[in-house]
C-alpha cells in the first residue's frame, strides 16, 4: 500500500534560493526586518539559534496582537507562520547541519533519496515532535496500548470526547459485525471499536500519512485483520451499508486560506453535506451514525449554524435518537489563548438513525 500512496512531508527548498547567515551574534531586529521583508534567513550555527530567533519573532508579534479575541490571535498566528517559515535549516547526511541539534529519523524515513536538502525550523520543529511522538508512544486513557503517531497525522492532546465515545460503546446494544470510522487518524476510534467487541472496522481517510502510518503501527497483528484501511474521501471504496457509522470531523469551518493548512481542525462547507448524503446508502436499515463534535465554533462566533442540528431539522434523512455533552477539562496556563473558549466547550456526541 506505501507504495501506492504519496506521503505528506515538507517540501525542500530549492537550494538556488537567496537567503542571509542567522548566528548567535546577528542583530534580531534587522533580521526580524529582513524577514519582513520577504527576505530568508538560514541558521549556520547552533539548533538554540534557531529556537531563539523564533522566540523572538513570537514575542515581537503579541505585542502586536495583544488582544485576546479569536480573530486577532488568528492574525497573531498568520503571521507567524509567513515569517517563521522564512526561517531555514540545512540537512547534510540526512542530519541538521548545525551544532546540538536533535536526531530526528523522518529525515532519513521520508527522504531516502534526498540525503542534502533545505527545509524552514518550523517544518524542522515539526518533524522532530513527530518523531518523539512516534518514538515513544501516546498514552490514551481508553485504550489499552500506546498508539505510535505517523508524521503527519492527527491525534488527540485532549481525551474529553474519546471517553464520552467509550462510555457510549459500553452500553451500545446493537450487533457488532462491523463499523465505519470516516477519517481515522491514528486509529483511535477504530480500536475503541475493536476493544469493545466490533469483528471488523473499515476506516478511511483523505490523508495518505494516517492510512500509511496505521498500516505500518499494526503491522501483522491482530488489529490488521480487525481494522482495513482505504485511502478516500468517505465511505472510500466501500459500498455495503453496516451497522454503525463513527465519523469525529473537524469542529471548526474553514474561514479563510490560511485555515486549509490544517484540515484535521477545519471543515470545509461540502463536509457534513457530502457526508450525510452518502451515509444513506452505507447505514444499515437499523443502524446508528455516530459523530463526535464540539460547540467550539459556536462559542468562538465563527458560525452560527450547527451543521449536525441542520441536518436533523431540514435534511429529511435521519432523525436524532441521542445526544450526549460532557464539559471539556479547564484548559492548562500553558494554553491562556484559549482558556476563556474552554471554560464553555463541551464536546458532544450525536446518535442520529434513518427516518
């Protein structure tokens, strides 16, 4: 299947690019300039040089952005994203070319025939996270076992509505010959699923990295035959209606470019739509579809329409036999960008069947 499939990664930056030299000695006021100015800046030294350059650049721009609204924080991290991926790293060997810089296996993973190239320290940071990650484990509350995240793949940080799934499947009643879980990540639903007695899990997702990263994470175990993996939008290539349907879409609508960066937070306006529009034909007569969302769009005033609600009060297909809510942990101080968002969030779970 790897090979079928196109992974996501960073793309290298050309080598004939113009930048100037970042030491520990450079000016970061010019260099913050030249920055803005479109210009790049490449780190020649030290790892902590880079670090602290971006340290900086951050620090410029909440002052910048001082408020706290959802919007300006949006703008504060528009901005830091265009100048921070202006900021570049060289790879020599498949290794950061600078001093005390961490290993970081995706380096040789992901460009096994690229061994010297450029990528920016955001890309860099990101990669190494991945890689501790993935190294190490996830510990999720509800399962037994650590998942081991891929590069590129969405996996929870907050575990409030994996266990308002959990108690939800402990008095799940209906027969569990096999599910759908539509957009599966690192797995995590589906083998919540499997946990709970399903003989078969047939999980999709649009991002090549979490089908890869899945199928190399259950290698010839047990799982691999209790969960099949397609590479597609949906229902993928599956046509047989099943008994349940598990779809955690993104909890937040796509309001400008910029938010199509990360489409495991943003949805965008065909989403729900397209997705109840083919769930018809792929739920079971007697059959339940289960999604897991969020109010977080609603109490940060990105939208006013629910697209869950909507889809009961005017689609005409399903109706609403449960809904469950359970608040969100107050967020920590690490997290104050939120904090006044996640006082209010709860996450919600919606348990809708044919009409």
């Amino acid at each position: 299947m790897e090979s079928e499939i196109k992974i996501n990664k960073p793309t290298p930056i050309g080598s004939d690019i113009q930048y100037t030299s970042f030491t520990e000695n450079s000016p970061i006021s010019a260099t913050i300039e030249a920055l803005q100015d479109g210009k790049y800046v490449l780190v020649e030294e030290a790892y902590k040089d880079g670090m602290d350059l971006l340290h900086q650049i951050q620090t410029k721009l909440k002052k910048q952005y001082a408020g706290d609204s959802f919007k300006e924080q949006r703008a504060f991290r528009k901005e830091y994203r265009d100048l921070s991926h202006r900021v570049l790293i060289k790879i020599k060997d498949h290794k950061l070319a600078v001093k005390k810089a961490p290993s970081i296996g995706w380096l040789e993973k992901l460009y096994a025939d690229t061994p010297d190239f450029i990528l920016s320290f955001p890309e860099i940071q990101g990669l190494n996270s991945a890689w501790q990650w993935n190294k190490k484990g996830l510990v999720v509350p509800v399962l037994r076992n650590k998942v081991h995240p891929y590069y590129g793949t969405y996996f929870p940080t907050r575990f409030d509505h994996l266990v308002l799934f959990d108690n939800w499947l402990k008095r799940y009643e209906g027969p569990k010959k096999a599910a759908y879980d539509i957009g599966v990540g690192c797995g995590v639903l589906s083998m919540q699923m499997v946990q709970h007695g399903f003989q078969k899990v047939f999980a999709t997702d649009t991002n090549p990295n979490a089908i890869v990263g899945l199928k190399e994470f259950m290698g010839t175990t047990k799982l691999s035959r209790k969960i099949e993996l397609d590479y597609g939008n949906l229902f993928g290539k599956w046509e047989k209606p099943h008994e349940l349907i598990v779809f955690n879409p993104p909890w937040l609508p796509i309001k400008s470019d910029a938010d199509k960066n990360d489409i495991a937070i943003y949805y965008p306006d065909n989403l729900f739509p397209d997705f109840f529009k083919d769930a018809v034909s792929h739920l079971a007569e007697d059959g339940q579809i289960v999604i897991i969302f969020s109010n977080l769009a609603e109490i940060a005033e990105t939208t006013t329409e629910h697209p869950i609600q909507k889809e009961v009060d005017e689609g005409g297909r399903f109706k609403l036999e449960l809904k469950l809510t359970k608040s969100v942990k107050k967020a920590s101080d690490k997290t104050k960008r939120t904090i006044n968002l996640r006082e209010s969030e709860k996450v919600e779970l919606w348990v809708l069947k044919h009409k």
